[in-house]
C-alpha cells in the first residue's frame, strides 16, 4: 500500500512536470507590476518554457525564473528571504494545532466521515515523537476544560432537531477547511514557483491534503486494534460496536506497527511541508502572512470542531 501510494505520487508530479504549463501566467499582487515588465525582456525563456523547449535550457522553468529574477535589489531579495522563513515556519507551528492521530481515529468509529474532512481540512498533524505507543482511550482519559464540559450537557438537553442542525454545521465547518487548504494551495501555486522543484505544480496542495493518508493508517490501526470493522450506526457514541470494541481491544503487533509507522509519516509529511513552502519564490513576506493564517485557520477550524465533538463523546462515555 505505501509502494502503491508513493508510485502515484512520483506520477503525478512527473505529469504535472509536463503538462499544463501554467507558471508565470499570475502573479501575487505585492510584486505583480515588476514581474510582469520583467517578462517583457524574457520572451525567449517563457516561449521555452509555454512550449517545452528543451533545447536551450534543460530546466526552462528555472532559465525562465532566473530571467525574470535577474538584478532585483537586495530589499527584495531581503523580502523573499522573511517570507521564506515564514512560510517554513508555517508546518511547524501547525503541528502544535493540528488534531492528534488518536483523536481522528477514535472519532472515526463512531463519525468516519467527519474523521475524514478533518484530516483533509487540517494541513498538519499533530504528533509527540516517533514509535511513542499510541492509546486510542487517550482522547477520553485526559482532563477536559470547563468549556468542554459545559458544552457537553447543553447540547445534550437540546431537542434532536437543534443537534441535528449543529451535527451538520459541524461537517459544514469541516467541508469549508478542506475548501480554503485547496483553494489557498492552488492559489498561491499558480503565482509561485519553486526554487526545489520548479516546474512541479500542486505540490502545496499534495502537501495540505496529505495529512489524511496518515490518518488513515491510525484509523485502520484502531480497527486491527478492535478486531473489527465500523458499521454505520445511528445510536449514541459509546453505544458504537466499533468505538466499545476499541475500547475494550487489546494492542497487538500490527495496530501499534501501524501507528508508529504512522508517527513516522507525520514526521516525514511535516519536512517536506518545509520543503515545499520554504522554496517559494515571488511571493512578499506580507502575502506570506496571508498564506499562514489561511492555511492557520483552517487548522483551527478543524480543532475546533474535533474538540466539540469529542467533548460529545466523553460526555456519554461518562453517563
């Protein structure tokens, strides 16, 4: 299954390599008028690159971007170094907001569908440190905040209609994160270029949405975990066959091999995240402000939800 998931990815960026062509065609506003006299006198370069004409440059994507580059001051060379340092902060910094392995796990046996537009909608993941054993009953054992409680028992004594219209805000809420990762990727992508990997496109969005493979592999640990499978039910969470079959499961070799392998993925999901947006040129230290906090909102959005409905879940575990 990792072979099988590494082999599309090498495609898709070999494809994406090829066709479209679609750098240097948009540009950030911040700098937007300077590049676009600036491509005025790279004609040669951008015609390579549109066409794919090797024969000049082996790489015309960087020949194009060294062009427009060419003599720019050291102030905005100074502004693409902060927006840089900004931008590789911002994997980071997520993980610290981003919902643990276990906690999308547990909510996946009773809402997998919810569990799984939180992990597209959060770009990072929020782990520990590496081969650290994981418990699925971690998320209910821990001390839980007054906010959490008193959110708890009002939502219980409201009437299934009010619930059921807050159940749904809540895959509203998901839905829209997944919506802003997607559309801030590829909005930044069309107007960037990577210094790593120049001509590569969507590598911000495979980076922001990736982070639901690695939770699918915790999810199908807790259910080698339970010895189980989930079957869609519309009872109360502790009632769930697959969420008390988690409960009462005992770990065995292959659950915890897949949460380490798991932790290690994060890990690894969380440098090349640094990679990608650290390589980012053309884009001001402003707009990388902007970037963060789009990208930081939807991380939160996430959180949020996953808090709430795992306060939810408590509350009916200790009824």
């Amino acid at each position: 299954m990792r072979a099988s998931w590494l082999a599309l990815c090498l495609s898709f960026i070999l494809v994406t390599e090829a066709y479209p062509r679609l750098k240097f065609r948009h540009w950030l506003p911040w700098y937007e008028d300077r590049w676009i006299n600036a491509s005025a006198f790279c004609q040669p370069q951008l015609t390579d690159y549109f066409e794919n004409n090797r024969t000049q440059c082996h790489v015309p994507c960087a020949c194009a971007a060294e062009c427009i580059l060419q003599g720019i001051q050291a102030t905005i060379q100074s502004n693409f170094a902060s927006a840089q340092v900004i931008l590789g902060l911002l994997p980071p910094i997520l993980v610290f907001s981003g919902p643990t392995l276990t906690e999308v796990a547990a909510l996946s046996t009773y809402r997998p569908t919810l569990a799984i537009l939180l992990a597209l909608g959060s770009p990072a993941i929020n782990y520990s440190r590496v081969f650290r054993h994981l418990d699925v009953r971690e998320p209910f054992t821990r001390p839980t905040s007054r906010t959490s409680r008193l959110w708890s028992v009002w939502l219980a004594r409201q009437n299934l209609f009010l619930r059921s219209s807050i159940r749904g805000l809540s895959y509203l809420a998901a839905f829209a994160a997944v919506a802003n990762n997607v559309w801030t990727s590829i909005f930044v992508d069309l107007r960037t270029v990577s210094g790593w990997r120049c001509g590569t496109l969507f590598m911000p969005l495979i980076w922001s949405l990736f982070g639901v493979v690695v939770h699918a592999w915790g999810m199908f640990a807790v259910r080698v975990h339970a010895r189980g499978s989930y079957v869609p039910s519309i009872k109360p969470a502790m009632r769930s066959t697959t969420f008390q079959a988690a409960l009462n499961g005992q770990d065995n070799v292959l659950s915890e091999a897949l949460l380490w392998l798991a932790t290690l993925i994060a890990v690894l999901h969380m440098v090349v995240g640094v990679l990608v947006l650290a390589s980012l040129l053309f884009i001001s230290a402003l707009e990388a402000m902007g970037v963060f906090a789009l990208y930081a909102l939807s991380a939160l959005v996430c959180q949020l939800v996953l808090n709430l409905e795992l306060a939810s879940m408590r509350f009916e575990l200790g009824e």
